[in-house]
C-alpha cells in the first residue's frame, strides 16, 4: 500500500472524513475493505466450523440471529455509504465477553457476551445495533485513515497472539479491519447513539442500552476480562450521553410499536 507522508498542519486539519480520505489514498477504499472483509469473515467461518465452535443452532444462537435478522432492514434503510451491504452473521461458542464487525456488515458474535451477562433480546438489540452503526458508518476506514496519519503500518497479514479458543481466524479479522480496538472516543459516541436509533426503529426497547452497560460494568467490576469493555471502553459519561438521547429513541420504539 502507498505510504503516506502528511505534514503536521495537515494532519491537524483532517476530520473523521478526512481520516477516510486518507483510508482511500492508501488503497484501503470501501470496495477493497468490504472484499478484503468478506475473505477474512469466510476464513472465520471455515476455521470455527473445523474447530467445532461454530454456533448454528443452540438457544443462544437462535436468538442471536433472530436480533440480527430484525435490525437488518432497518440498517439497510440507514446505509449511506453507495453501496449494498451484503450482511452476514457468525456467532462462535466461547466464553469470550465480545462482539465486533468488519466492513460491509460481517457481525461476529461470541456466545459468552449473551450467556455469562444474561442478556435479554432487547440487551443483544443493543450491542448488535452498535456494531452495525460501526460498519454502516464505514469507522473501520476512519481507524485505518488515522493509523495511516500516525505512521502505523496498514498491515493486512497482521498477526495476533493469544487467541485461545475463538481461533485466529476471528481474532485476526477482528484486529485487522474489525472494529473491535481502542480508537476514537468519537467514534464509539457515534456507535452509541446510531446503534440506540436503531434497536428503537426495530422495536426493541433503547432502556436496554443502559441495562446492558451496568451488566458490563458490573462484569468489569468483578475482573471478569470482558474483551468487549477492553475495546468498548464502559464509563458513567458513555451511559450518561445515551440518557441524553433516550427520549428521542423512544418516541421512535413507541412509533414501531404502533405499526
């Protein structure tokens, strides 16, 4: 990929926007992204199910998908990005606490985010209505276009350590071009909020955003090693900012309650 040589006064001028210019300038555009994603999503699929930790049928995995199946055409009516999202689901059997998406909707979910919070469907509404903010507003690309300004390599082949029982496949995807790690505190806002409009819109109660992230605190608080907070960093200021917006997400869960 080109290297990129940006001057300081340029670097501080560039917006979110402008992180996905730069994305675009080091050959990461949303074209290459999305097949780049899809590949990796595959090899996830292939390495669980030869592994014996693809979940295709259990309670968990029934209601995983059925959230999943209900947000996607009201996800697909808030895509802006020119192009049609091909979603896909993966839910893998690990006590892992995790969740994440790479590019043109690839959802990976693990069976220990909803089985060790005891989540209720409006709770996985929640987190899968974040994830798929995340990807409908391409924020894997703006994380790419950032690392590209602050000099990091845009490595594709990325190795990760440590992967346990999710396998690499997943964990690789999720570091390469999932949104899954630390980066923009803007950006995960923006997931917050997107992802509450969007679990409304499908029905589910936004009251369960808040429930969920006092189950991960309470989890965090208990040393627990949610991977999901490590990424998706959990604060009073985060829940307090979706109280700000609860009004304007009910009003939209009592108008999809109406129809």
């Amino acid at each position: 990929m080109k290297k990129l040589a940006l001057s300081a006064l340029a670097v501080s001028a560039l917006t979110l926007s402008g992180c996905a210019t730069v994305a675009d300038m080091a050959g990461a555009d949303s074209a290459t992204l999305n097949v780049t994603a899809t590949e990796g999503f595959n090899k996830t699929i292939a390495e669980a199910r030869s592994k014996g930790i693809l979940d295709t049928s259990s309670t968990t995995y029934r209601r995983i998908n059925t959230v999943f199946n209900n947000l996607r055409p009201y996800a697909d009516q808030m895509n802006q990005t020119g192009s049609k999202f091909s979603w896909q689901l993966a839910v893998l059997k690990s006590d892992q606490v995790n969740a994440y998406v790479a590019p043109g909707g690839k959802v990976v979910f693990y069976t220990g985010i909803v089985d060790k919070l005891k989540l209720t469907d409006a709770e996985i509404a929640a987190i899968m209505g974040h994830e798929m903010v995340h990807a409908l507003e391409e924020h894997a690309k703006q994380k790419i276009g950032a690392q590209a300004l602050t000099n990091i390599a845009l490595n594709i082949g990325l190795g990760y350590a440590g992967v346990g029982e999710a396998g690499t496949a997943a964990a690789q995807l999720g570091s390469q071009i999932g949104v899954g790690l630390p980066y923009s505190r803007n950006l995960e806002s923006r997931a917050d909020q997107g992802g509450l409009m969007l679990m409304a819109r499908a029905g589910y109660n936004p009251q369960a955003a808040i429930t969920l992230w006092n189950k991960m605190s309470a989890l965090d608080g208990g040393n627990q090693g949610a991977t999901f907070l490590s990424t998706h960093p959990s604060n009073s200021a985060r829940t307090e900012a979706m109280r700000k917006n609860l009004a304007q997400a009910q009003a939209l869960y009592n108008q999809s309650n109406k129809k």
